[in-house]
C-alpha cells in the first residue's frame, strides 16, 4: 500500500508543490494531457495537505486541497445538485479510522456499506427528458460544469432513451475500455494526431473534442441517480430509494450500464472486515478487467445513513476511494534493444530509466513492432507512460509529447538481422529474419525437445548446442535420424547417458500431434492454439491440405492468421516429411477427423467434461501433482473440455490449487463451480492413466 506522503520541508516547498499541483490538474482536467502521473500527483497532493495541517496560517488560496478537480476548471452549465469529488484512503488503517469518523458523525454504526470499483475515467451528468437524452455536463468545479452534449450517441452504455420515460439525471463516468483506447489510438494515429498517452486522457481529450474529422466510442457507467425538476411523483419515489444498490438496480433496469454486468459488481456489506476483504478481491481482479480502475469506492448504503453524514465543499462524508497503488508511470525512453526470437521474429524491447509500478522496479517494456514505434512516434529522451498491471509484461503506452524539450533523438531501426547478419522480411508488422527460424536453431530446437512439446528428456540447450556445432541437426526431424555412434562421438556422452537420450527421442514419436505440431513453432500457434488445430483436424494430412477457409473453423484463427499458418505449414514440409519418415505420430488421440463440412464431429461417448470450460489456477497436488498446467490443459480437452487462462461468466469449473489466487476469488464471485486437485482428479480418473 502508498505510504505515507512527506509534508513539505517549508513554505517555499510548499509554494512551488501547490504550483506544481495546480498545472498537473489543469493539464488533466482542461487538456486531457499527464504532466504527472496519478501516484506523482496524488503524493504531492498529500504533502500539500499536510503542511496546511500543521500550517493552517499559510495556505495559500490556490490550493488543490478542499476543491472539486483540484480546483482546476470552471463550468457554465450549473449542476442541480453539487457534483463533488471523492476524498482518499490508501491503507485499512486509514479505512477503519474513516470508517469510525463516519460513525460518530451520524451517531451510531453505519448500517451497510456498497463496495464496487473506481473506474478511472471522467466524472459527468446525463440528463433526461421524459426518457430521452437531452445533455451532457462535466462535473467541472463541482457547482457548474461544461456542456459536452456533441460527445451524446458516441458513448456506449449510456443510451439516446431510456426504457422508461422518466426525468432524470444520471451520474456516472466515462471511459474508455482497453480495447476502445487502442482503437482510438490507431484512428488518431491515421489522422496525424500524436497518440495519447493512456486510456483516461484519451477520455477525457475525446470527450470535450468537437469538430474531429472522426469519432471514437467511449463506454459509460453509472453510479448515481437524482431526480430533475419536472421528474413525475411516481418516479421520484424510485429514485429516493432507501438504498444505493437499489438504485443502481433501477439504472440497470432503465437500460444504463452499471459495475454490476462486469467481473466486479458492486456488492453491499455490513462488516467492515467484510468490505476490506472485498478490497483486495477487486484488487486481485484488477489485471484482467477490460477497463482501468484506480481504487474501491465505499459509500454508506443507506440513504438515511448518507443524509446523516452530510458533505463537505469537495466531497460526501459518506464516502471514500480507497486507492490502489498505480500501475502506470511516466518516466524516460532511454534505449531500444532489437531481440530475435526461435522463430526469427524480430521483436524491439524499450530500455527505460528504472521506475516504481505496482511494488516492482521496472527497466524494460515491450514496444511491440516496428510500425507500432512509428505509429505512436516514440523517440529516444521522450518521457513515456509505461502501464503495467498484475504479472502482464510492462508496455509502452505512448510518449508524453507536451514534455519534450527538442533533445530527443528518433530511434534507428536495425538494416540487418541482429542476430546473425542476414537480411529483414519486412513485409509484415512483426520483423522477421530471412532465415527464420534457422537464425535461432539452438532456441527452436531446445524449444522442440521442452517438456510441455516432445518432452526428450536430456536434450537440454548446451547438448543442443553440441549437436549443431557438430553439424548433426539442421532441424527437429534431425533427432529422430541420431546414430549411438553419432552420440558417443560427442564430448561427454558416453554409453550411460547416450542410450538414455536415445530412448527419450524413441518415447517422443508417441506424443500427440498437438504437440508434435506445438514443437515445429508454427508462427501464430502456441500450446493451446496447436492442441485446438490438432483435435479440429485430427491428423497431420488433414492439416495440411487445409486452406486460410478451413483453417479459419478452428477456435480462434481468424483472416489474418489462418493464410499465416497454411503458408507456414507448407515452408515446413521436408520437415514434416521426415519426421513422419522416421515414424513420429501424426495423430491426435480422441479427435475425429472432419466431415465434408469442415466440422469435426463429436466422439462416440463424450467425456467427463463434455461442453465444460475449465480454469487451472494455483499448485496442484495429489495425482496431478507432476503434471504441468500444459499437462493439465491437454487432459482438460482430452475429457470432452476446453482449457482457458482467464475466468469469465462462460467459465464452468475452476481446479484451485495451492496459492490460488485473483482466478479463484473472481470465481467466487461470480458463484463459478470450485474443485480441488483431488477433487477434480477423481472427476477425470479415467484419463489418468
């Protein structure tokens, strides 16, 4: 959790901090640009805080502190009602405290609590008109905001009319979703404009944007209701509903997006022990949201509770965000590395000036592709925003272009293959060397031979390396065409660990063509999409005289990849031709070859898991305990089932293993079948053995 924030050192610490504050909120709040990221801002926002504390002589009348939008901006649109802001927690010390505070300020105990996500975006009120949308207001300074109603019919989940005809305003906020800012990004992108820098600035520069040569959608969410005047009587009484959660339940039912349709609903609690339990539930699901959150909005439930705490000039007394630490920074581009990898794509790699996200030191980010580099226009000095969240490998948003100086430096792309000096196939986004996976033959071979593909046990990376320098491999079906005589030729080997080695490619021709197919490193496939291809077609032959069409059928292979993987497979063929000479499998157990159709047809009897979607999360033990989660995955769709890496509302069962965690709790959540290791082990005990 954030620590806590230093006070200013003194009054002129304190000035330049209130100044320094000031621009962030203007930069944000006006422009929808970072001058500082929010963990910088929040810190200094605190140390303002708590000088005035212990100086209440000295604040200065600029101050951010005790003002809605870091008293920023103005509007010319009042609201009906004060729209405040939110004040901060950020530890269960700081919680519990707050949560006593409320206590004794209304006299008793809160009754219920609502728990649900802080979305990170920009706060505005909808207005309705006997149903219909009529406009859209910032919140502004709070009193008054700015009228962005051009931005009305571009925001998903906030609809032109409502189910009902009521009168209305809705409160809640606007963002964009992780897939909204990439597409926003690529479309601004085209248009020549600089690419922003994460998903709230895009918001928030999107919304107030008028006269674009295009559009972006956006997404909205709800967390509040009040009535306007000319409400009908019958409707008022609806919106003065005696809890939060009921109405939040009435905007859900108007046909308003509300945090109850996402993996994080909000959820009412009495016990404060509870609400912090749920805390660390949505924190723990913070990675895999389709949408940024910063913090938990707790607010007393009960509208008599809320009525009894008041509100002050910035906020409600009966609510609080308790922050998360950040997961997006801005700091310096330092450097690119060009890295090259076993099937030869050539992948560029940021070298960053070491920074602070999440409880990690980060110095290096993924930055994608090359055309990604120009696309987003990243120089070498630039100061960058670098996103990461959860165990996601840190990326490269976009630079914070307003804080260039002139010094920065653009980022050379390599003319050669870094790796070994040949030529770049430049004819798709992602580099590729011209020899291939050739350029990197110690890597695909060792990668060939791992546990999780044909499992020769022995063939680690420095014996690989000996059999290439030897000139004995070229490519994968070389190991099946090893001599005894070959082998003890070589340095270390002698008759002991030459006839193990032997043996293990000899136990490697049985393995399923998954994961033959998985060992050729067919580019687009993976485990999971090799083990797909394979029980989809059944055998190699039928693989391979499929087209882009029929490749297509298969789970997840859309138009830009399938041509990919058919070109791929044909490049392989000498290769896939030996290895069948030398008698490794190309079938794949329990698959059915395809009908005339394309489709596959189902198996005589189905299995354990027929239909069911499972999720392998935590440590296994018991029976399953040598099994690795490729393993695992391969006995789940061997059972009738199909693996998956995240949680979701289509998810059937979870296996929870030891250390379980974020998956195991969205589960819960969202009331998904739970099995042990055991317990799931005697579900498929047949397949065991």
């Amino acid at each position: 959790m954030t620590t806590k924030a230093p006070v200013s050192a003194d009054a002129a610490a304190y000035a330049q901090a209130v100044e320094d504050a000031s621009k962030a909120a203007a930069a944000y709040y006006v422009g929808g640009t970072s001058v500082l990221d929010d963990d910088a801002y929040d810190r200094l926002v605190r140390s303002i805080a708590a000088f005035e504390a212990e100086h209440p002589e000295q604040v200065l009348p600029h101050s951010p502190t005790g003002k809605v939008a870091g008293g920023a901006v103005q509007g010319d649109v009042p609201h009906t009602v004060a729209m405040l802001s939110l004040d901060n927690v950020f530890t269960p010390e700081e919680f519990t405290t707050w949560t006593a505070s409320v206590a004794r300020r209304i006299g008793r105990e809160v009754a219920q609590w609502n728990v649900q996500p802080k979305l990170d975006g920009l706060a505005i009120a909808a207005r309705y008109t006997d149903g219909r949308l009529t406009r859209l207001v910032t919140r502004g300074d709070g009193m008054a905001g700015e009228d962005v109603s051009h931005a009305i019919g571009t925001i998903e989940g906030l609809p032109d009319r409502l189910t009902e005809p009521v009168t209305v305003e809705v409160r809640g906020e606007v963002l964009m979703t992780t897939g909204q800012f990439e597409h926003a990004n690529t479309v601004r992108t085209a248009h020549g404009g600089a690419p922003f820098a994460n998903p709230r600035n895009a918001a928030a520069g999107t919304l107030r944007a008028k006269d674009r040569a295009y559009t972006v959608p956006m997404t909205f969410f709800a967390y509040g209701l009040l009535p306007l005047p000319g409400t009908p009587s019958d409707a008022a009484e609806q919106l003065a509903a005696p809890a939060h959660g009921d109405l939040m339940r009435y905007a859900a039912d108007l046909g308003l997006h509300t945090p109850a349709g996402t993996p994080v609903p909000g959820v009412t609690l009495t016990a404060v022990e509870d609400v912090l339990r749920r805390v660390e539930e949505i924190a723990a699901l913070r990675a895999e949201l389709p949408f940024g959150i910063d913090g938990i909005v707790v607010k007393a439930d009960l509208a008599d509770d809320q009525r009894a705490a008041g509100s002050g000039s910035r906020a409600p007394r009966w609510a609080i965000a308790f922050k998360l630490p950040a997961v997006e920074k801005i700091t310096k581009l330092v450097g690119v590395e060009w890295n090259v990898g076993r099937t030869g794509i050539i992948a560029p790699r940021a070298v960053l000036e070491p920074v602070d996200i999440d409880g990690s030191t980060v110095t290096y980010a993924t930055l994608h592709n090359p055309s990604d580099i120009t696309r987003r226009d990243l120089r070498l000095g630039d100061h960058v925003m670098v996103y990461k969240a959860g165990d996601i490998i840190p990326r490269v948003e976009a630079p914070v272009a307003h804080l260039r100086t002139g010094d920065e430096q653009p980022i050379v792309f390599p003319e050669a293959c870094p790796q070994c000096g040949s030529g770049i196939d430049a004819g798709e986004l992602r580099w590729r060397c011209e020899r291939g996976r050739d350029c990197h033959l110690v890597a695909s071979l060792s990668y060939a031979a791992g546990r999780d593909q044909l499992d020769i046990e022995g063939l680690g990376a420095s014996r690989v390396i000996q059999l290439v320098e030897a000139g004995l491999v070229a490519d994968v079906a070389d190991l099946f065409a090893l001599t005894r005589e070959q082998l003890l030729e070589l340095e270390r080997m002698g008759e002991t660990s030459t006839d193990s080695l032997l043996a293990a490619i000899e136990a490697a021709k049985a393995q399923p063509l998954s994961r033959v197919l998985c060992a050729l490193g067919v580019r687009g496939t993976g485990r999971s999409m090799s083990r797909r291809i394979a029980r989809h077609f059944a055998t190699m032959d039928h693989i391979r005289s499929a087209d882009a069409e029929a490749m297509q059928r298969v789970e997840g292979i859309g138009g830009e990849k399938a041509p990919v993987i058919v070109a791929e497979l044909e490049a392989l063929a000498p290769v896939i031709d030996k290895l069948a000479a030398a008698g490794v499998n190309m079938t794949e157990p329990g698959a059915t070859a395809p009908s005339p159709d394309g489709q596959s047809e189902p198996a005589a009897q189905a299995g354990p898991l027929e239909g069911m979607t499972v999720v392998v999360t935590g440590a296994m033990t018991g029976p399953l305990e040598r099994l690795s989660r490729n393993q695992m995955n391969e006995l789940i769709e061997r059972a009738g089932g199909k693996s998956s890496s995240s949680v979701s509302k289509r998810t059937s069962l979870v296996v929870a293993g030891e250390g379980a965690g974020s998956k195991r709790a969205k589960a819960e959540s969202l009331d998904i079948r739970l099995a042990t290791p055991d317990e799931f082990a005697e579900l498929v005990a047949g397949l065991l053995a």
